[in-house]
C-alpha cells in the first residue's frame, strides 16, 4: 500500500498516520488562481468542501505542459492548502485556495497531489481508494494472469478498474462483485470473472 512521506520537508506537519490521496493540481483556470483537479475520490463535495486542509506534495507537470526549470514560489513551498472555494464547470471540479492568489501561483501548483489524513475522516471501511489497489495483480478465477491495475476510477454509478493487460491494452472493468468477487491486499491479488471478450 502506498505510503506519502514528508518528514524530509520541515514544513510539513508530523505524520499523524496513513494518508489518502483525493486529487491532482491541473491547469490553472481564470485570473483569481482557481485550478481544475483531477479526482481520486467519490467525495469531493465533502473532502474538498471551503475550509478543508490538504496536504500537498509536489508532483510532475501534465503531459502538455513542459518543465519551466524557474524555482518555484513561495506557494508551492507550502505544506498544506486550504481550499476557499469549490464549484463545477459541468463535470469539471473548481478549487481556489487561500494560500493562491493569483493565475501565476496557480500554475506553479499544476501537477501537485493533495491528500487528506484518515485521522481525520471517517471512511467506508469497505471502500477503496485508488493508491491503495494500483499494481495489484490480476487473474482470472482459473489463476490465468490478465494484468496489473493501474488506476481506480470512482463514479456516481459504480467505480472502474483499470486494468493494463498482459498485451498492454487498458482494460475498463466494473468494478461489482459479480466481476471482482476477491481482492486479496495481503498478497495484493485480485480475482476477476471477466465477461467474454473483455480482456483482448
């Protein structure tokens, strides 16, 4: 299971335990240093609501952004992120930030992974979050090998495995019992009862 750790950076907080990963910083939208976000969440009404503190850890730019090489701001050195407002722009997800003033600080944020701590928040203890199944094995109820998970995609409906296959296709499984009746964290194995045809 992915673990975040931050105790090389002075001004993160101390680890207070086992940390959950909820969004991706992307492109900067307006002037007033609001971004869009990419959401590793079912929650994002509740998780990423006006007032909630996130921790941040810095991650690589998006595949169409080039790397600028200048030193980052002061707001990228942060260790936390306190998010002042949240909207939709139809299915895309809206932050500003207390700590972003302005389109330039926004943009030096794009590629940044937010997080929240468990100890703070009551989750479904049946539930999953995409880090924590990424590189599982899968295999078919016969013990055939049909890929690695590479991502967990939550939805309003039902939530979607990604699973890369063994040919290096991304195969989108629903993730139901019906179809993933075990996943095994010990052994980081997950059975699959694909239907015909699913996997190439």
């Amino acid at each position: 299971m992915e673990h975040t750790e931050y105790e090389s950076d002075p001004q993160m907080p101390p680890s207070q335990g086992e940390r959950l990963r909820v969004a991706r910083i992307g492109k900067p939208h307006g002037i007033r240093g609001e971004v869009t976000v990419q959401l590793f969440t079912d929650e994002p009404t509740e998780r990423l609501a006006p007032g909630a503190v996130l921790l941040r850890e810095p991650g690589l730019p998006s595949a169409e952004t080039e790397p600028s090489g200048e030193t980052r701001g002061e707001s990228a050195e942060l260790g936390t992120l306190t998010v002042a407002s949240q909207r939709w722009n139809k299915k895309i997800c809206l932050l500003g930030f207390e700590e972003v003033p302005d389109r330039n600080a926004a943009e030096e944020l794009r590629g940044t992974i937010l997080f929240i701590d468990v100890v703070d928040h009551d989750d479904d203890e049946e539930g999953w979050y995409s880090h924590e199944l990424e590189g599982f094995r899968c295999i078919s109820d016969q013990g055939v090998e049909l890929g690695t998970v590479s991502a967990l995609l939550t939805g309003s409906a039902q939530d979607i495995l990604v699973v890369t296959s063994q040919s290096g296709e991304e195969v989108m499984v629903p993730f139901v019992d019906d179809i993933v009746p075990e996943v095994n964290s010990k052994d980081r194995l997950i059975t699959l009862t694909p239907p015909a045809g699913l996997f190439p």
